[in-house]
C-alpha cells in the first residue's frame, strides 16, 4: 500500500488527541473505551461514526491539510454537516460556501460492523464476519469547475473530481484504526471507481478480480480509461472467448488491516484463483454500439476509435 501522504499523516495522526476530534462536545471527558464496547462502536453517541464532532471533523480537515489543498482549488469558507439520525449509517457533508447541492464538494455514507462476505467463490476464507467501516457512498467533485478533454466526465460525476483521493483515503485508514474496525469495504458502482480503488483495495471475490485485471490488461493498453469506462457503464464491453456481454455488477471491494485479511488476500491461494479466472476472459469493445450510444447521450469520444 503506497501513498505518498501516508507517513506524514500517520505522524499527524499521532499528534492528534480525542479533544481535538470531539471538540465542542458537551461532555469532553469522554474516553476511547467510553464509546466503543466489545470492539464495536457505541451507536447510541451522536457523533460521525460515534467518535468525531462537526468541530472534530473541521479539525481533522485543518490537520491534514484539506483546507489549504481545497483553497488551492478556489475552494474555500468550508461548511460542514453530518447527519447520524440513522444509528447505523452516518452522512457527511462538506459545502463551499452556502449549504446547496450546487456548492457540495464532499459527501460520504458509511456505517461500521461485521460483515458477511460470501464464501461460495472463496478458497479457505476464514470462518468470521471481519469487523469493517463499509464506504457506501463518497462524492468528490469541484463545482467551480466544467469537464474538459484534460477532465473528462465519467459515469455517475455531474462534476470534476477535486485530486484529493489518495489524502481522503489515508485519512479513513487512519479513522478505521482509531475506531478499531479491521478494514474498508466498498461496493463499487462504477467500473472507473473499482479501477481508482484497486490500488489500494483488493475484491474480495476473485472471479471481479480477474473481471478487472482482464479489462485493464485487454482495454486500458487500447483505450483511454474514459473510453473504457463509459463501455462498461453502457454495456459495450463483450468476452470475446464467450460472445457474452460483460454486465458490471461486482461485489465488494476490501482493504485488509488486519493480519489473517492481508494474510489471506495475499496468499497463494487467492492470487492463482485470481490468475486462473483470467484465463476466462478476454475482453474487447463492441465500438458500434459504444460510438452510437455515445452519440445518443451526447456524450464526446476523445480519442479514434476505428
């Protein structure tokens, strides 16, 4: 796992008490152990995923260095809202300016909790629901900003990305250790997410490994990641060892903390699975189709296709 803001974040971290992310909280005397039980966190506090405070996240956002990362982008009077009047899933939002959909640079949904990944198509996982913050949804986008050939739009994005991935990502690693949770999970809708993700996150089902290391090996080295992933969104991608049509809809993406997950996701075992379900697979681009529904939904091709 490398990223070149992990160190610095994880001395920043370090620094960090639990009065600076549950700042302005009523009750300041509150402990680690105070809101978490049996390894789990207590979901009876209303703080973001039981630990941090809007000031709290303001902080966090302050200490690694987001706030002056977003002013670079013109993006600045930083608003923050949470919402945990679900126990179970917590919303975050973060606003530029006024509190509008039109001014939202960040929204995130997660939960916390064991999760029961299926076993049918896994070889020797262990016999235990990992214990996991699970990414349900998280926006990144700049509204001040219009898609160009440089930042083309992908599917799902009304707006450009805002370049701060792999900081957001430390910054959960970090936040999924403190709540002593075992690992990310996330269930990727999109194609281009998975291919963003998987540098970090593996599959936990490894026929979606071998389904992404078979279009990134068969595609990417033809086309432009926004080609590909507009196919894979329309249904233009097709094995060509099958004739079958490609239908994206993976399950759930993993980033292993603990030792018996990185043990297991990087045994031999899971790797030659992996590496025999490639051998299924060799995917090419149905460019008819793709060009004509491109056309259709007006949506620019940046690159020759024939």
């Amino acid at each position: 796992m490398k990223n070149r803001f992990r160190k610095q974040y994880i001395k920043i971290a370090r620094k960090m008490t639990l009065a600076d992310i549950q700042a302005g909280a009523e009750d300041n005397n509150l402990t680690m152990d105070d809101i978490i039980s049996a390894g789990r966190v207590d979901q009876s506090t209303n703080f973001f995923m039981g630990v941090f405070t809007r000031q709290g996240i303001k902080n966090v956002i302050d200490a690694f260095g987001l706030t002056e990362a977003l002013a670079r982008l013109g993006l600045s009077d930083l608003q923050i809202t949470i919402d945990t009047s679900d126990p179970h899933t917590h919303r975050l939002y973060v606003f530029t300016g006024d509190t509008c959909d039109n001014n939202k640079i960040c929204e995130m949904v997660v939960k916390k909790g064991p999760v029961d990944i299926q076993r049918d198509n896994l070889p020797k996982f262990p016999d235990r629901k990992p214990n996991l913050l699970q990414i349900e949804w998280l926006l990144l986008q700049n509204p001040r900003i219009s898609f160009d050939e440089v930042r083309p739009q992908l599917p799902g994005q009304q707006y450009p990305g805002l370049g701060i991935g792999d900081r957001m990502l430390q910054i959960l690693i970090i936040m999924t250790r403190r709540l002593r949770l075992e690992g990310l999970i996330n269930k990727p809708r999109y194609y281009h997410t998975a291919f963003m993700f998987t540098k970090d996150f593996v599959f936990t089902n490894p026929n979606n490994q071998a389904i992404l290391f078979s279009i990134n090996r068969d595609l990417l080295t033809k086309y432009r990641l926004h080609t590909v992933a507009w196919a894979a969104h329309f249904d233009c991608i097709i094995n060509h060892m099958t004739g079958q049509t490609l239908i994206w809809d993976t399950d759930y993406l993993i980033l292993p903390l603990e030792k018996y997950l990185l043990k297991y996701f990087h045994s031999k075992e899971y790797q030659k699975a992996v590496e025999d379900k490639m051998k299924r697979y060799k995917f090419i681009i149905d460019l008819n189709k793709f060009q004509k529904i491109m056309q259709k939904n007006k949506i620019p091709i940046y690159e020759k296709l024939f």
